[in-house]
C-alpha cells in the first residue's frame, strides 16, 4: 500500500517591533511601495519578473534577480489592514481616474470625495520611504518629520492640505521610453527654498514639500484640499531637473555595462 506524501511550504513568521503602531506583534513582508504601483512593471510571465537599474560606477548595473516589489518587515497585520484601506481607495478614485487628452502645459482638475484617505495614501507613501533600510530608498531621510508623519498616521489624521503637501504631474508619454513602467529611486529634492522628496511612478511625479513655512499661493492652491479638489499639470519628465538627471545617469550606467560585456566578449573568443 503506497504512502502519500505532501510537501507543505510553511512561511517563517517573524517577529518585531512594527514600525508604526510600535507593538511587538508578527511583522508581515510589506510592499515598501504599494504593490498596485508596480502594475506595469512587473511581468509575472516573464523572468525576470523585473529588471532594477542600478546608478554604480563599479559591479552589475542591471539588477535581474527581483521577481517582485521591495519588500521589508514593516507593519504588523493591523497596521498593514490601516494602509490597505488607502491604498485601495487611491487605486480607484486616484490612478483609475480618467485624465483628459495629455497637452503640455495644461491644468488638469481631479476631484474626490474623501480628502483624508487620499491624503493619507500620500503621507503613508512618504513615510515608508524613509523608514525602509533598503539600498533602493537609501536617498531618503526624513528626520524628526518621520516621526511626525508616524503620529498622524496612527491617528488616521490627514494634517491640513499644506502639511506635507504633494504636487503631482502628469507625464506625459515619450516615444524612446513608457512613463507609466518606470520606478525611480526615491530622492530628496530641494524646490523654491523647501526640503522635498520626489516620487516617480505609474506615469506621475509626485513632489512633496516637507517644510510648510512661505510656500506660495500658487503652489499651496494645487495641494489636495479638504474639499477634494487637487490641480495636476501636464508635463515631460526631462522638466525636472533631478528626474532628468537620474535618468541620464542610469542611461550612461547601462552603455557602461554593454560596452564592458562587448569587451569581454571579444577577449575571450
């Protein structure tokens, strides 16, 4: 009489102390960037799943082990629940908003209906940012406005429209290149005299002023406000000069890499 047996994959559970609600609980393997932001970059058909461009000078430039987002022991399961409930308002009212006609330039008016969860996406984003240890997010720190950023979020507060306010920008599409499959590392950016960081994904730039004091109306007017209302534009990502630079870095970083490859080939035959 034969015997059945079943390999069972058994997950390690890992505990620690959970980066937002400070509990000592299980620690779940978080998508530092929210899983839906790698919609179009990530191919599960495909192998590697994702290629990651490294900006080196020495050692492989092209990164082709991922087969997912970076992930790190963040949150506990409660707190993990907490930003699932953004992220998935965001991916509805947000990312799945229908943008008019791409125009450089021109002014785009979205409107939702829940000013706090959206605002909380975006202040959960940037917080994880900072808090995450990994290479990819090494460019980030946030200093005590990390802990801050922590208070507001374990309250479910949102702050006022200027607290951590974020400007975002459509990109609009290039030839040589898809905007909405690219990730960049996330960088500190310095704008108009105030500390910021800057997000690039799903086709969108997202700046965010960390410093509140004097920042001009026109800029204040197009942060998400209590009413909903938040004023994008449409522009190209060689506009900025730090995504302009990252990406003219990574390019030469990539012919490094081919024409070390070509080198070798030819040495060896």
């Amino acid at each position: 009489m034969g015997t059945n047996i079943q390999a069972i994959a058994v997950k390690p559970i890992v505990q620690g102390v959970c980066k937002l609600c400070r509990a000592r609980a299980e620690l779940r393997k978080s998508h530092v960037l929210s899983d839906m932001l790698y919609d179009n970059v990530i191919d599960p058909g495909s192998h590697p799943r994702m290629v990651v461009v490294r900006d080196v000078e020495q050692g492989r430039v092209s990164d082709k082990t991922r087969q997912t987002g970076f992930r790190e022991r963040l949150l506990c399961d409660k707190c993990e629940t907490q930003f699932s409930g953004y992220e998935s308002y965001a991916a509805r009212h947000f990312f799945n908003a229908k943008l008019p006609p791409p125009s450089e330039g021109a002014l785009i008016t979205m409107r939702v209906n829940d000013y706090a969860k959206l605002k909380l996406f975006f202040l959960s984003l940037l917080w994880r940012v900072s808090v995450a240890e990994g290479e990819f997010f090494r460019c980030v720190d946030l200093g005590p406005h990390e802990e801050r950023l922590r208070e507001m979020l374990i309250a479910g507060n949102p702050g006022e429209p200027e607290d951590y306010g974020c400007l975002v920008t459509a990109l609009i599409p290039e030839r040589d290149a898809s905007v909405e499959n690219v990730i960049t590392m996330p960088a500190s950016t310095r704008v108009d005299g105030h500390n910021g960081c800057m997000l690039v994904f799903r086709g969108f730039v997202f700046q965010y002023f960390i410093s509140r004091h004097n920042i001009s109306a026109g800029v204040r007017k197009a942060f998400l406000n209590r009413n909903g209302e938040m004023l994008m534009m449409w522009a190209r990502g060689g506009q900025f000069p730090p995504l302009r630079q990252l990406w003219d870095r990574c390019v030469r970083a990539v012919k490094r890499e081919a024409e070390t490859e070509i080198g070798s080939a030819s040495v060896s035959s």
